[in-house]
C-alpha cells in the first residue's frame, strides 16, 4: 500500500491511516450493505429500472448489445 501511495503521488503514511480508519471502513460497510440491497453485486454494475443487466467489467461493445437487448457487437 505504501508503494501504491507513492507512486500516486500521496503520503504514504497518511494513506496508511487513512484506509485503516474505523470511521472509513464503517462507512465503506453500509454502503456496501446498501449495493446488495439493490442486487449489485460487482463494480461496476450497469442496470436499468427494470432490472440489474451485467456486473463485473464488460466491453463498451457488451454493455452496447445488453442495453439494446442484442447480442455483443466486437468492436
């Protein structure tokens, strides 16, 4: 994680306490609590009204075809 920072151009130290902050996880686990709720399971997630069409990475062709309830398109 300190390389990671660095490399971001962060204070490693400050990145440090920052992830393991109690407030900041505490928040990190309602929002998550909130996704399941709405059925999202990955990030990103692309979903309609109607109903929750792919999770996970996806091609800009897949996500395309899923909006216009076609088969994927390679691009």
């Amino acid at each position: 994680m300190r390389e990671a920072a660095q490399e971001a151009g962060l204070n490693a130290d400050e990145a440090i306490v920052a992830a393991w902050d109690p407030e900041r996880i505490s928040n990190l686990r309602a929002v998550r609590e909130e996704a399941k709720g709405m059925r999202v399971h990955g990030v990103p997630t692309v979903a309609t009204e109607e109903r929750v069409l792919y999770y996970g990475a996806a091609s800009p062709g897949k996500i395309s075809a899923l909006l216009a309830g076609q088969k994927e398109i390679a691009g």
